[in-house]
C-alpha cells in the first residue's frame, strides 16, 4: 500500500491518510450560518485525512461572496458545531479556513453597504457572486476599495484572533490562515495591490508584516499545532502580481518556520489553473522553510492526480496533497484513489450555490 493512504500527523491532529480535502466555495450557507447540506456535505467526505473547510468569513467585513458561511454570529458557530460533530462521529478530522477577503467583495455584500478594504486603493479586475433583490444569483465586477487606515490593521488582527477561537468553539481540530489566492493577506504581500508608504507597504519585510502578525495572533490563541497557512506564490487569482514571487514568499516561509506552525498548504501555479503559470521552483520552496527550522506538515495542490500525489509523497516532496474538485463528485474520494478506480466527471454546473456559468476568471476556490 502506497505511504498516501497510511496514517500519520498534522501538528497534533491524528490524520488517518495523507490526502486533504482543499478548501471550496460552494455559496451554501445562507445568513452565513452552516445548515443541513454543510452537514451532510462534509460528512459524506470524512474519509479525507484532513478535510480543510471552505473559506469562512471571520467578519461580515471579510466576506466577498453571497452565502458563504462564517465565524461571527452565534448561530453560525452553532452550525458548525453539527458540522463538526459529524465530521468526528464518521472518523474525520476537520478545520477551518480563516477567510478576509479584502478588496474582493461587492458594497452589497459589506456592512452598511460600505466599500470593500485593501491594502490600497486599488480595483481588482475580478468579479464576486451577489444575490439581487428577486434571490437570483449573478457574477458581478468587485467594487472599487478603500485602503484601511495603519491604526485599522490592529483590529483586523484581532478579528483574526477571535474567530480563531470560534473555530475552537464550534468544534474544529484547527484552522488554516487563508494568505492565498489574491485574498487580503495576499493583497499586502503582493506589489500590484500593495502600494502603502507605511510599515505595511514598500519592502518584502513590510509587506509580509500583516501575515506574519495575524499567524502570531492565531498561533497564540489556539496554539501552533492547530494553526496551518495557505500560500500561493505564483497565483494570478483576483489580479495580483508581483515580479519577484521567489524572494516574496522565500521570506515568509523563512519567517513562518520560528511558529512551529501544524502545516503550510502550498498551491503550485494558477488556483485551479495550469501549474507552470510562471517559473517557479516548489522544492527550493520547501527547503529554504526546512533550513529555517520549519517542521510544519507541508501540503502540495493542484492539478495532482493518483499517481503524481503517490508519488509526491513517496518521494519526499510533499507530506499530504490536497484535492479540491475531485472531491465535489466524489466523496468517496480516498476510496477511489486507494482502489484505483474511475472517478466521476465534475458538472462545472454545481461548483456554486448559483452555479457557475458566466464566470470568466479563475475559479473562487477558497
């Protein structure tokens, strides 16, 4: 039997293989609180290792799309709680995706239908998923942002900090900072979204400030064994760029390493998009996190198949590989991996809540 399906750990979560379940919006959960069909869904899906919730809001500030579920209401944490009493009664273990968004959102979807925040003041050529006033469902341009305040950035840390502890609340094993996918994280550390003059703005040093603070926070709250980052260097999801993804993300691995974090989730290329989207050396990547003292679980995705992840992790390169998509028409996704058996086709139609059609950018897997 390959070393993909043997047990092993994430920080100090027992996994009973080493396939995760990737982070995917599916634009379920009205009122952003988890209902019945988070229930089931996750549940029919607990024979993943790990299973990596979709991204969830930890304000109302931090959601971009209609229908995502979130951290900050009661009756939200309340449903998780059935989702994680599920995930745990079938055998899985299971934790959240801390989800700001920033500047990928829409006034309708903001408190007081106020502007969405970013680094700077800075439209993302994106689109974002709203409902309109008669329930229907529509791909719409992600409104214009406003830069937030230096004296701001403290509170978005703490927003970080307590919904870090609801995910412990609702029942999750722990939690992964969502640093990916042109996501506010992202948006600092990279330069095309990024162009403060402050602390937070300007040097790599500076722009990795917020990640590195908001990981701290976190990790101090819940403790590092239950704390995983998500990272997506070369990525050009929601419009972000930089021209020196290697020294960027070089520098925050080398700074993640002093945490101890639980894992560090790497998405290689393009967000549901092709892999070599620009050069980029993965294992240099993960050695220059191993020389800093690194020991966190590292995970590989995208793209990855039967054989490329048995071999991912046969050879060392990667620790678990995550599958996101497969795992929408296949629940029983280890199953198959384990037997080699067909998989199902994907209906691009039931990505989302709304469904997909008429999405023209990079898919919003969270």
């Amino acid at each position: 039997m390959s070393k993909l399906f043997e047990p092993t750990s994430v920080g100090t979560i027992p996994v009973s293989n080493r396939i995760a379940m990737a982070p995917l919006t599916r634009n379920r959960s009205p009122g952003a609180v988890p209902n019945d069909l988070n229930v089931e869904y996750y549940r029919q899906r607990a024979t993943a290792g790990l299973i990596i919730s979709e991204g969830t809001a930890i304000t109302h500030q931090a959601q971009g799309y209609a229908d995502v579920p979130g951290l900050y209401k009661s009756e939200a944490i309340e449903g998780w709680k059935r989702v994680t009493d599920a995930v745990h009664s079938a055998g899985g273990k299971i934790v959240t995706q801390l989800w700001h968004v920033g500047r990928i959102s829409h006034t309708s979807l903001q408190p007081d239908n106020g502007a969405p925040v970013a680094p700077s003041a800075v439209a993302a050529k994106s689109k974002t998923y709203i409902l309109n006033p008669d329930g229907s469902g529509a791909f719409v341009e992600t409104s214009e942002p406003r830069a937030l305040e230096t004296a701001e950035l403290a509170g978005i840390v703490e927003d970080y900090r307590k919904a870090a502890r609801a995910a412990i609340e609702g029942g999750f094993d722990g939690v992964e900072i969502h640093a990916a996918n042109g996501y506010l994280l992202e948006q600092f550390m990279r330069s095309n979204s990024n162009q403060r003059t402050d602390q937070y703005g300007g040097s790599i040093e500076n722009r990795i400030r917020l990640t590195l603070e908001v990981v701290e926070a976190v990790t101090k709250e819940i403790g590092a064994d239950k704390t995983g980052i998500r990272i997506s260097p070369t990525t050009p999801a929601n419009d972000v760029s930089d021209p020196d993804p290697k020294a960027v993300y070089t520098a925050l691995v080398e700074a993640l390493a002093k945490f101890d974090l639980a894992f560090v989730h790497v998405i290689e290329g393009a967000t549901g998009g092709p892999r070599d989207v620009l050069p980029f050396d993965w294992k240099a990547l993960k050695s220059a996190y191993r020389d800093a003292g690194g020991k966190g679980t590292w995970i590989a995705n995208n793209g990855y198949d039967r054989e490329s992840a048995i071999e991912a992790v046969e050879s060392g390169y990667a620790d678990l590989v995550a599958f996101g998509r497969p795992f929408i028409a296949n629940p029983d996704l280890v199953r198959r991996l384990k037997e080699d058996a067909a998989l199902n086709p994907l209906d691009q139609a039931t990505l989302y809540g709304g469904g997909a059609e008429g999405y023209t950018t990079y898919p919003a897997l969270a």
